[in-house]
C-alpha cells in the first residue's frame, strides 16, 4: 500500500553536446522538488527546463538511495532506442504474394556459349570456369566432342544439337550466350530465357507461337524476351487454372491482375504498363479475341519526372577521370553523338563517317537508322584508339573478340562517376540527356535536336526544354523585388 501511494521519478535519456545526461521527470510533487533541491547530484537546467544528471550506474544507483521512502524512481525509459523517422515516409501496399509466381532455382555455375570456326565449320565453344560436374558430364554427352586444337568443348550449331545439350546440363550448370551468337529459333530461347525458374507442379511455359509471332512481326530480342517475361508471370500468377481457363478471361480479370499490381507498390509504372502490353498482345494477336475491348484496361498515370543532367564541368570530369583510352571513347561516344549505350556497341569500323564528319547509327531503337554528330575532338581520340587496340569489325570490341557488351559500359561509367566524386544518381544514359540539354543552351533548333537523338515525336525532345537554364537568367524572381 505505501508504494502504491509514492509519487513516481522517471529518468530519461537526455543528449546534449554529444554526451549522455539524465533528464528527470515526474508530476509537481513537493516531497520531490525538496529532495531534489537537497542533492547534489542534480542540478536545474534553465535551457531543457527540468533537472538533470550525468547518465551512470553510480548516478542511478544514488538517485534510487536518495529518494528511498519518498518516490519511486523509474528507468523504463531510460534506454529505450531512438525513434527514427525514415526521410521519405512510408506506403502502406497490399503485399500481395501473388505477384512473385515464379520462384528461382539455386545459383548454378555457368557455361558461356560462342561461335567457333574450326576445320572450316561454324560450330558452338562451351566455355566454362573448371567444374568437374560440368566436365564429366558434357564428356560423357553424345552432343559435345572435345577440339584438340582450340582445347575446348564444343557442339554444332543446329536447334537440335542445342536442345539435346540443354537436357543433358539441365540442373548442372546454366548457359549463358555471348552477345556474338544470334539465334532465331525461338524454341531454344524460350529454354535460354526459362531455365532459372522452378518448375514445380502446376508451372505453365510461355506459349510458343506467342514468342514467334513477336519475331515475325521483327520485334527486337529485348522486347521479345521482355514481353516473354511478362506474360509468363501473367499466367503463373493464375496457375491455379489450366491455360485453357486463363485464354477465357474477360476484361474485369485483366484488370484485376493489374490493379493488385499497382497496389504492391513494388513495380513501376514503365512495368506495368509493359505488363499489359504483353498481355494485350497475347489476347489480341494470338488468341485473336479482337472483340474483346482492352482499351479500356486501366493504366497507372505516368509520374512527369524530369531526367537528370549532368553540367559541362561535371561531363568533363567524368570524360577525365580514366587514364584508359578505350574507356574514354566510349564516354565520350555518349555524350558527343548522344548516342544510347546499345547504339556505341552497335557500332562498325565502317560508321565513322570522318570525311563527312557524321557518325551513322544502325538500327536504333524502333529499329530506325540516322546519322549523328562526330566531333572533332571524339575523331582524334578515335584515331589514337584505333592504332593502339587495332579493332577488327566492330568500333569497340572485347578483350577476346566480339562486341563489347553493355554490362561493361555501365562498369566503366559507374567508376568514372565515384572517380569524379559526383553524388548524383546518374546512369549511362544521362551522358544522351546531358548531351541534348548543353545543344539547347546553345539556341540549336529543337527539330534538328530531335534528328540527332531519333525521336520519332518532337514531344519527346520537347521535355528538355523543361530542364535547361537557357533564357531563365533575365527572369527576376518577384521575391527579389520586394
């Protein structure tokens, strides 16, 4: 009964100049506030308006000794952790689980397929990093033979020998294609594409004609194995019915598929958009359900997001920041022609156009051919790179051969940007946007703009002109004024 009627002293963790103090609280008690005025071991603050103590087990073992008889002394939040607030907020989504159908197998060792030419013949180079499971087993197939001469593994180059193989290392090693080995059989890249997936009781393929009515119609590879990618999680994420049920969906079972989607809040909206393309492809175009009106699928609004730019002086930075020649040319490929990181490696010997000072670009994207800036500057380290790395057919070429691959531009920026010691989120692509951004400031007419970048709308090239600084340095702002 007399704890019950004491008066309660809560200590609390007070932060002041980097140190730890105790900051008392209690209810206005005057047993309290006349032993506190009798301590020494507290002392009022007149900036945190309480009484404090330094924070120590001798302290807080006193104050317990001090106030024994009078008040309770409570530590319950003494240590309690900080609360941390996180920057941007917090989403409440839905959480659904039903949008990661797909689960993926264990990481697997990797064999790297290229095209070989021995005894005369086109054949297929395995190429692996030495595994004695991969070994025994691509020994003992019936597709593989060893080549004395190159001292590799290797196959034929038909869809067949390629299927038996795929059987034969299945759940053994994954197989990767280098990106000088082009194949249209879309049977063996539908395998390629699903061989990291687990194919537990119920898993649905992507339909074939699906994928070969995108190749027909000369879709690119990427569209196509992106479009693959969607619809198969389109109809995994319903595996609880057979196809047959899925090819029967109306428009409100789209949508719903969609909407729960969204309401993840784990996918974009480029995504989800993607998503319904797929989809609406498949229904439309394979299913040829053409009365069914998917005009009317709901799309998330897209957000109007500005692109980042670079500065000149932080462009320059990032151009100076490697000593490697190859590197530099590239970068400066970027940003002098304005070129996307799949257009540098795309280029040929041949498309340096030097006598009339243009670049030409093959089969950009929407598989649109242009010509582009080549800048003095860019010429001359083309040169210099040109006598010292000596490419064969493509302008930039692996360390063995072949084209040099995206993945490797992305290093080399994303290296020379930490060199720069830039803190900007900033991607490869960023080099184009800057590039576009620095000819406005130049009063370069917007049309010729959209020719050099290959945009088939001028709204498109019209979003820089949201992002330079050209003209807005007469602009007074009315604050300035007052």
């Amino acid at each position: 009964m007399l704890y019950r009627n004491m008066p309660v002293l809560y200590l609390n963790t007070l932060e002041h100049k980097g140190k730890q103090f105790i900051r008392l609280w209690y209810k206005p008690d005057y047993r309290i506030n006349k032993k506190l005025k009798e301590s020494d071991l507290v002392k009022y603050s007149k900036t945190y308006k309480c009484f404090v103590a330094h924070k120590s087990p001798e302290a807080i073992e006193l104050l317990h000794r001090h106030f024994q008889g009078v008040a309770l002394v409570d530590v319950r939040y003494l240590n309690r952790l900080k609360r941390l607030r996180p920057a941007l907020g917090a989403v409440v989504t839905s959480g659904s689980p039903r949008f990661e159908p797909l689960g993926k197998l264990p990481e697997l060792p990797v064999m790297r397929l290229q095209p070989l030419e021995h005894e005369g013949k086109i054949c297929i180079q395995i190429s692996f990093p030495f595994n004695e499971h991969i070994y025994k087993v691509l020994k003992h197939s019936d597709c593989c033979r060893w080549l004395e001469g190159p001292r590799c593994f290797a196959i034929g180059s038909s869809s067949g020998d390629l299927h038996q193989m795929l059987d034969q290392v299945q759940g053994t090693a994954l197989v990767w294609l280098c990106n000088t080995l082009k194949i249209n059989d879309m049977s063996v890249m539908r395998r390629l594409w699903e061989q990291t997936y687990v194919k537990a009781e119920g898993y649905i393929t992507c339909p074939l004609p699906y994928l070969e009515k995108l190749f027909l119609l000369n879709y690119s590879l990427n569209t196509i194995r992106t479009y693959h990618s969607l619809l198969l999680r389109f109809i995994n994420g319903h595996k609880s019915v057979v196809l047959e049920q899925i090819n029967a969906f109306s428009v409100e079972e789209i949508n719903a598929y969609h909407r729960q989607m969204v309401q993840a809040g784990t996918y974009s909206y480029s995504f989800v958009n993607q998503s319904i393309n797929a989809v609406k492809f498949y229904f439309h175009r394979i299913l040829g359900r053409h009365t069914m009106d998917l005009s009317h699928v709901e799309r998330p609004e897209k957000a109007d997001r500005l692109p980042t730019v670079l500065s000149r002086q932080e462009v320059g930075r990032i151009l100076s920041a490697t000593e490697n020649l190859k590197h530099r040319c590239l970068l400066q490929l970027l940003y002098a022609g304005g070129l996307r990181i799949g257009e540098v490696i795309n280029l040929r010997l041949t498309d340096v156009q030097s006598d009339r000072n243009l670049l030409l670009i093959r089969g950009g994207k929407g598989k649109k051919d242009r010509t582009t800036l080549l800048s003095q500057r860019l010429l001359e380290s083309l040169r210099a790179y040109y006598k010292e790395y000596r490419p064969k057919v493509w302008l930039f070429e692996g360390q063995y051969g072949g084209q040099y691959t995206t993945d490797s531009i992305r290093n080399v920026f994303r290296d020379c940007v930490k060199k720069a010691g830039l803190q900007k989120k900033v991607t490869p692509h960023s080099l184009r946007h800057s590039f576009a951004t620095h000819l406005l400031e130049q009063v370069t007419n917007l049309r010729y703009i959209q020719s050099l970048l290959g945009h088939k709308s001028s709204k498109t090239t019209e979003i820089y002109t949201h992002i330079t600084s050209h003209g807005l340095e007469s602009i007074i702002s009315p604050l300035d004024n007052l």
